[in-house]
C-alpha cells in the first residue's frame, strides 16, 4: 500500500499558509508590540529591532505566496529572512544564557529575546511541511515553476490576516518613529521606555549604532575580545608593551630580583602534531622534578636540574575540547594543573604503565603521544572554570596557593574587560571559589593613574601566602595579597628578560621562560628582598 503525503491543493495551502503568517507574525509581533510596548511601556532594543523586521518580512512574503503563488523567489526570500532570523536572535540570547536563573522576565515561561529562536525555527519546518504536501497535480506547482502568472483575490479570512498584519506593522513603525526618531537614529543597546512624549527626545533618539560598522566584524558582536599575548604562539599588534619600568603606575620601585642565569631550555617541548613551544613551568620539590608544559598540549617532566626528560605526553587537544592554547601550569599537590587561555583545566599525573584493557583505552584516547607512565587526572573532564568579571578576558598564568587547596589566576585586560581581575579556583570541585579586580592602594600611585594596563604573564605563590606577579608591560614584579586582592609593592625586574612569561620557585631562586630569537630560554633569578614585607 502506498501512502500517499501530497494532499494540499491550491485551497488548503492558502489557507494553511494565512494561519501561518497569523501566528508567525501577528502573535508574537504584535503581543510585544501592544502588550509589552503600549501597555507596559518596554521598547525594544537594536536586536528585538532586527528580530521583528524578519519576522514581518517573513509575515509578507507569506502574503505574497497567498496573492502570487510561492514562486521560488519568494520561497528563497523565506528561508533567507529565517536564516538572518536565527541568527539576529542567539546573538541577543547568548547576550544573557550565562546569567542565573530568573534573571530576565519570561512572558509564557520564555524571555522574549528567545522568541525568535522557535518562530523562526517555527518558519523553516512550517514552509518545508507546506511544500512537501503540496499536490503534484496541484496549480501550485506551476507557481513554484514560475510558468503561471495570476493574481488571486483573497478570501475574507485572507483580508482580516491582511488587515491584521498592516495594523501590526503600522504599529510597530509608530513604536519606532516615537523610541528611535527619523533616520539615521536608530536603536539603542538599552532603549528608554515607550512614551509619545518628545520632551527628551535629544538624548532618546540618537544615531551611536552606525558606528559599529568601523568595528571588525564578529560573531560575538561587541564582545570581540583580541587575543592575548602568549609567546611564540600571539603576539598581538593590537597590545604595545613599554618594557620600562619606570613609566608604570608606581610611585616607588622596590630593587626586584637579579639575573643569576640564563639558558636555552634543554629540549624542544611541543605539543600535537609537532607544534608550540613551551607556555609553562612549574617546580616540584616534593618529586624533586620541574614540569613544563606546550602552548598545544605538550607535557614533559624533567629531573631537578632540567636536565633530562624523564616523562612526557601530548595531549590530544582536538576531540570534544576547546584547549586551542595551553597558557600556564602550576603542580597542586604532585598533580600538574595546566590551564588553557579560556580558563579551561586539565591536569596530568606520575601512574604506573597501563596493563588493563581499560587503562590502555583512557591513555589512547586521552593522549596523542605518551612515555607511558602518566594519566590524565580526571580522564576526559576538562573543566571551564566560568567567571562574571574575567568572562571577556583571557588568561595567560596561574598559580596554585600557598596550602595547596586551590590555585589562583590573573586575567589580561583588553578593550572590552579593561581591568585585570584575581581569580581563585577550588582543587577539589575545579569551580571558581573567589574573584576580584586587582587594585593597589591610591598612596602606591602616581597622580591619576592606576593598575589596569598592567599584563601579568606569570604568577608564583610563597609560603606566606601572598603572589608575586610579572608584568611584562613596564617589566615590573607585583607583590600581590590574594586576601585582599591588592598590590602592596612593586620591583624592577632585569632588562635582560625577553617576552618572560610563567614562573616558579626552586629553593631561592625564581625560574621564568622566555622566548629570545626563536627560542624557548630559560630565566633564573634571585628572590627579591621580602623581608621588610609582612
């Protein structure tokens, strides 16, 4: 028996097609029109603008198909109105999704900014299912042929949807005259309440829209973020780095650490497929044993001198993850804990060599390369660690506290997230415990200046519990307290250093990395003289 789906003529598909603009465009349009906009006085922002334009084009193309036929232009134009639709709307839906719950009002248990997600979904499946019913026999198919050419009359359902459909549009272009203004204002990021009162029409109405056309275009909008300085991976035209120490922030410059040594680090550490070069070192004095780690997932223990590659494995940063850069690592306990420049986490561990079939599965599927006596800490799970005030900023270091239980991490400022922010992350729940912006005390400071520009690419803690951190802009030591999240001192550090980045303690020495003509160096430095610090 065959079934037989084709059972719409030319009758039903108009009027299939007239429910469909009603409840597409009338609906949810005009709702925020009338509801929200006249009755509540809430005016809609630059995108709720561009979702409601798709969605009345969407709702006169639908109208055009009724009068016309669905010629292939108009069902194209549908599809394309959607595709913008969808695309306009998780913009504005991703402007929010990370926000706790009950954050934004719902009207049907959904915010209106996520509306547009279903309706425009509602228009892709809704015209596909139309077309796919339509008889073969069926005049339909001529219009979609584009080889008939009638104008059909509408019925008085079809003039009431019509009716309906102008009132909503001639409405909704009132609403935009009286909150956005003649072109070439437009409208706003956070618009003013609906009134047809003009007595602050001057600071209501105003064209500031226009100018995101001078910006580089993004997925992500307003919150493009320039990626961060990580040596002989980005290194940013955008960020200019003074490495004079004297023009920083600070009033008093404390004599930093002196260079005790410098070598070239003793083996190429890469990372998947051959690339990067080493991102991060950390000292062990437990394992008696320093552990460096590749911008691209490269992890290699050496003996205490950084002598000998005793372990090592790569890992496989491509399958379900999102470690496009590996930044820093710092060892919490005898775990080496690496994070990604997204504040993603991985850690790695000494194990015995894998013997089970299951042991040997989790190595192949975690590492690319391996020495065969390590093992990822926490198998595949490689947490985000999810921030409010470092969410539009990267990180280039970390380091873990002073007991152990956590480890700390300083964001780099940029244009969008301006400030650098102090983040602590718990080591048994891998979550963010505490965050904070850097600051240091007004009395530290030259006249009218402050921290922000300052862009530390390493961090070490000591047994006291404060941080010292490097800014490599004005090349400068930060002694920082992670309790109240201030700089108490700051120190010169060598000019001999060259984009230095990660450090680490071993006995009274300071190693750091740097990159000198296309090389990974190594740093040793003396401590600088804490004792007058509490």
């Amino acid at each position: 028996m065959k079934l037989n789906i084709r059972c719409l003529g030319e009758k039903e598909f108009n009027v299939a097609m007239l429910i469909a603009v009603l409840l597409i465009l009338v609906v949810p349009v005009g709702l925020a029109n009338f509801y929200l906009g006249y009755y509540k006085g809430e005016s809609p922002c630059t995108l709720c603008w561009f979702e409601r334009f798709g969605m009345i084009s969407v709702g006169f193309l639908g109208l055009f198909m009724v009068a016309y036929g669905p010629k292939l232009r108009y069902i194209s134009s549908v599809f394309i109105c959607a595709a913008y639709g969808i695309y306009m709307t998780l913009r504005h839906f991703f402007l929010y999704v990370p926000g706790d719950s009950g954050q934004a009002g719902a009207m049907f248990g959904a915010h209106t900014y996520t509306w547009g997600i279903f309706v425009y979904w509602a228009v892709v499946v809704v015209m596909a299912c139309l077309l796919l019913f339509v008889r073969k026999d069926s005049p339909i198919m001529a219009d979609i042929a584009e080889t008939r050419n009638v104008i059909k009359p509408f019925t008085p359902f079809g003039k009431i949807v019509v009716l309906l459909t102008f009132i909503v549009t001639f409405s909704n272009g009132v609403q935009a005259l009286f909150t956005n203004g003649l072109p070439p204002n437009a409208g706003k990021h956070f618009p003013d309440r609906w009134t047809m009162d003009l007595t602050h029409a001057k600071q209501r109405m105003q064209a500031n829209i226009w100018g995101r056309l001078a910006k580089p275009w993004s997925l992500t909008g307003n919150n493009k973020v320039t990626d961060p300085l990580l040596p002989g991976a980005l290194e940013p035209k955008e960020e200019k780095f003074d490495m004079n120490s004297e023009n920083g922030a600070f009033k008093e410059l404390k004599d930093g650490p002196v260079l005790k040594n410098k070598k070239v680090l003793p083996f190429e550490a890469k990372g998947i497929y051959g690339e990067g070069n080493a991102a991060g070192i950390a000292y062990n004095p437990n394992l008696k044993e320093f552990g460096v780690c590749n911008n691209r997932g490269g992890m290699y223990f050496t003996d205490d001198n950084l002598h000998k590659v005793k372990s090592f494995a790569v890992l496989d940063v491509v399958n379900g993850n999102d470690i496009t850069w590996t930044a820093d690592c710092s060892y919490v306990g005898d775990k080496l804990f690496n994070t990604a420049w997204n504040k993603q986490l991985y850690s790695i561990e000494h194990s015995a060599p894998a013997k089970t079939d299951e042991e040997k599965y989790r190595e192949w599927s975690t590492f690319r390369k391996t020495s065969g006596d390590l093992k990822m800490t926490w198998f595949w799970d490689y947490p985000y660690i999810l921030t409010d005030r470092a969410r539009s900023a990267f990180v280039t270091n970390m380091a873990a506290s002073a007991k152990a239980d956590g480890y700390y991490m300083v964001s780099v400022p940029n244009k969008v997230a301006k400030r650098p922010v102090l983040i602590k992350v718990d080591a048994k729940d891998r979550k963010l415990s505490e965050e904070g912006y850097l600051r240091a005390a007004p009395e530290l400071l030259k006249d009218g200046r402050n921290i922000n520009d300052y862009y530390v690419t390493g961090l070490v803690s000591l047994p006291n519990g404060k941080l010292l951190g490097y800014s490599i802009r004005y090349n400068t030591l930060l002694l920082i307290n992670p309790d109240t999240k201030t700089v108490e001192a700051a120190y010169r550090m060598p000019k001999d250093l060259k984009l230095a980045h990660s450090m680490t303690i071993k006995g009274d020495s300071i190693f750091m990395l740097g990159r000198e003509n296309g090389k990974d160096m190594v740093y040793e430095l003396s401590m600088p003289p804490l004792s007058n610090q509490k």
